[in-house]
C-alpha cells in the first residue's frame, strides 16, 4: 500500500501503476484492438488457411445430408461430432432434448383442369397430411391476405386456396407460409399451396414450418415454386377454372430422444464464466443443410478447434453448442437453457450464425433490456468495445458492427439478459437455396467458411478473455 504522503507527491497514474501493476494498468488503458491484435492476427491467419473446418462440412453434407429431428441423419451427425471433437482433444459431451417427429412421406400436386400439369412441390413443415386418395378440388388464387378476405367463406369454401404473393423480402412473405393454413381454415378451406419464400428461382419449391392456430381445423399446406405461383394468378385473371389435386402422407410421430452437441476450451482464470457461439446442427428434409445450418456448425467447431491448435486459453470458458431442432420447434436452444437454471447468468455473450455462410461483414449486437437506437450508456459502452474488436477484421473486409443482433437459438438466454450477437453477412442468394433442395454445399464459398472460422474465433476468444465484459465487469 502506498503511504497517504506519498499520494499527495506521486502523480496519480504513477499510483496506479504500483498498486495494480504496470500489466494492469496497461491492459486497461489500451483499446481492444491493441490488446488483441497479436492473438487475433495468429487466429486470422490459421483460420484463413485451414482446410480441417472444410473437410468437417464436406463429410456432413456429402456422407450424412440432411438432418430433420427425429432423423437417423440427424442422430448420425451428432454421434460423428461428439466423438470427432473428443478426438481433438476438446471437452465435449452431449446435452439430450425431446424433439418433434414430422415425417414429409410420399406428395404429389396435380392440375386436372383447364390442362393436365405435375407440379412441383414441398409439403411445409409440421403440416398434416391429405386423405390416402388425396384432395380434389377447384382452386381460389390470391395475391394475399386481404383478397382471401374479400372472397369470404362463399369463395374459400370448399376449395385449395393458393397464395400467389409477391415477394416482399423474407419477412413479409413467409407470414403466408407460417399463418396462411390457417387463416384459409377459418374460412373453410380444404388446403393451401403458398408461393416459396424466395426472391429468386429455377423451378425450386421451398419448405418451412408452418403454425397452426388452436381454434382452427388444422389442413394439408405445401408451397409450390414462383413460377407456378405466377401460372396460377395468370389464369385466374384469363378467367379460367382450375381443379388440382394433392396427395401428401404427411404425419407427426410421438417425440423423439436428440441433443445438443456441447464442446468448449475451459477458462484459465474464470472457468464459470461462459461465452457461447454456435448454430443450429438440425435441418429440413431436403438438400444437404449446408447453409442453412451446417456451415455455421462446422465454422463455429473449426475456430475452437484452431483455438486449442494454437493453445489459446482464455480468462473464460468458450463453449461450441451445435444445436437441435431449431426448425421445427426450437427444443435445443430451450433444453440448453433449462439445464442452466439459475446459473443464466454465468453466460457473458452468446453468438448465433444462422443467416447462411456467405461473405461475412461482421456481427450484430443487442443488449437485453437496453436501447439499441437511442441514448443507453450500457449499451454504448458495449457497442464501442465490439467495435474495438471488430477493427482486429478490417483486412478481411468484416469490421461493421451493427446495432441489432438476435438468433432463435440464444433467444433463451437474450431473454434473461445474456448479450446476444450474430454474425452477419452479404445475404444477397441465401433465401435462393434456404430450405430448398438446393442447399447443397456447391453452394458454399470456401473462401467465405474460412472467414466465417476467422471470425467466430476471434471474436469468441476476445469475449472469452477481454478484461470486462460486455454486459459489465
């Protein structure tokens, strides 16, 4: 300690300097950036020319595929991971979850009248099936919402109600795929065929879990490609009749024993506290799933894989989750956070990707119970440290940092005030392969998966080891 008159004639940083330590001090004066510039240059320059993390996502899509809850596909791709990341040399376990068992079966559409058509066709998510001979019946074509009003019970009645939307980005069009069943039940509709949730198409149907309203008849719903969205407005404008009929055996089974695959790098100093990144391990029954999740997956256990190569032990502990059944009933990231109980808050930051794996730009930030567009100093504060970091990405072109950053899958933890990130990119053709037999891993850019490594890794281990944290000390 240092004698009080000695206070009154030693400048005070000098003070500082020899009652917390000169490392300290400095660490605690430099800007995040300086701090970890060295570390985050060797993590960049491992991640960008690795080719294990590649290898990981070329074994899941070509040798697995697919990974819908309830599948032996799904169950395959957890068995390999949790092993392969023990052989690494990784702390890994498995976390079980009950998930949802929804079998897609044999579907067909056809066009009986005005002309004989085969269509193509994905029966969404979670929907029930048709009769064993299928539904035949004549069409009502509308463009949304309002006109399937506008038509009442005298025109919907009876009849497969097909949404010829247009595309309005994401958010606005998949509320027909999520709400459309139901609101055409209301009105007693037999099925409903809804315009794929993309902008663009080469004849591609997409799929995607619907919701059904409890106070409805629950109906058959598939979504059908753009282009037979457009076919169908076009002749209800010419004034023609169509009658279709489709065939789905589509059924949900008793729920089924899955997991979280959990793997991390135990903190040095401050093992009980937790930074968490990861995405979602499950996908739809169609394509490869390489996008839409397995890129995020294999990138997120690639970066702690590299951070173990390189025996980077950070203050806290940094944790992989590959997480289940983010599709079709989020019981994953639920399960993980009910196994944490009170101890929510020994998570510090979670990280999310689940925006597909193309040219990454940096991460977004919220800060739960924090204002993200206003004056909030808590949230400030946070903002200008991940800025901090994100210039350590500046040679890669993925510095921004936006001011909003969610995932389904940390939604849990966000709730009870965990900082939530996701990492961002271009987004300019993920919704032309989301949930599609098109998301294959041709799709990928490796070049794009190595960035995405580069990123999780340095940003995970700098908020694994960053002096303070984002939410406070």
């Amino acid at each position: 300690m240092f004698h009080p008159l000695a206070r009154r004639l030693v400048p005070p940083a000098l003070v500082l300097l020899v009652s917390v330590g000169l490392g300290s001090w400095a660490a605690a004066q430099a800007s995040l950036t300086e701090l970890y510039r060295e570390p985050a240059g060797r993590i960049l320059g491992a991640a960008l020319v690795d080719d294990e993390g590649w290898k990981k996502l070329e074994y899941l899509t070509t040798r697995i595929g697919n990974r819908l809850s309830g599948s032996t596909g799904l169950e395959r791709a957890i068995e390999w991971a949790a092993g392969a990341m023990k052989a690494e040399g990784l702390e890994a376990r498995t976390q079980a979850a009950m998930v949802p068992h929804w079998v897609r079966g044999r579907e067909s559409l056809e066009v009986l009248q005005p002309v004989e058509r085969t269509l193509g066709m994905l029966g969404l998510g979670m929907s029930v099936g048709t009769p064993e001979e299928g539904l035949t019946a004549p069409v009502a074509v509308v463009r949304d919402f309002e006109e399937l009003e506008a038509l009442g019970r005298k025109g919907v009645e009876g009849r497969i109600v097909v949404y010829a939307v247009e595309w309005k980005g994401y958010g606005r069009t998949v509320q027909y795929r999520a709400n459309g069943a139901s609101r055409a039940a209301a009105l007693g509709a037999l099925a409903v065929l809804v315009r794929s949730a993309t902008g663009a198409s080469l004849y591609t149907p997409h799929t995607g879990a619907l919701v059904y309203a409890a106070e409805q008849p629950r109906i058959p719903a598939a979504a059908i490609t753009p282009e037979d969205a457009a076919w169908f407005l076009r002749m209800r404008d010419a004034g023609e009749a169509l009658t279709v009929r489709l065939r789905m055996e589509a059924r949900l089974l008793p729920d089924a024993p899955s997991a979280n695959v959990v793997a991390e790098i135990r903190g040095r100093e401050r093992p009980d506290q937790i930074v968490v990144m990861g995405g979602h391990y499950d996908s739809w029954d169609v394509g490869q799933g390489a996008h839409d999740d397995g890129a995020a997956c294999m990138a997120a256990w690639e970066a702690l894989t590299l951070l173990h190569r390189l025996g980077l032990e950070p203050r806290r502990t940094l944790r992989v989750v590959l997480w289940t059944n983010e599709e079709n009933g989020t019981a994953g990231g639920k399960a993980y956070r009910a196994a944490l109980g009170d101890d929510v808050a020994s998570h510090v930051a979670a990280i999310e990707m689940d925006g597909g794996c193309e040219r990454p730009t940096g991460f977004g930030f919220s800060l739960p119970g924090a204002k993200e567009d206003g004056p909030d100093e808590r949230y400030e504060r946070g903002y200008r440290m991940l800025t901090e970091i994100g210039a350590l990405f500046e040679a890669i072109d993925a510095s921004t940092v936006s001011r909003h950053g969610h995932g389904t899958d940390i939604e849990p933890l966000m709730k009870d005030g965990v900082p939530g990130l996701s990492l961002d990119t271009v987004g300019e053709h993920y919704f032309d392969w989301h949930h599609s037999n098109a998301d294959t891993l041709d799709k990928v850019d490796p070049h794009d998966f190595r960035k995405a490594v580069a990123l999780l890794g340095v940003m995970g281990y700098v908020l694994a080891d960053m002096p303070e944290t984002l939410g406070g000390p």
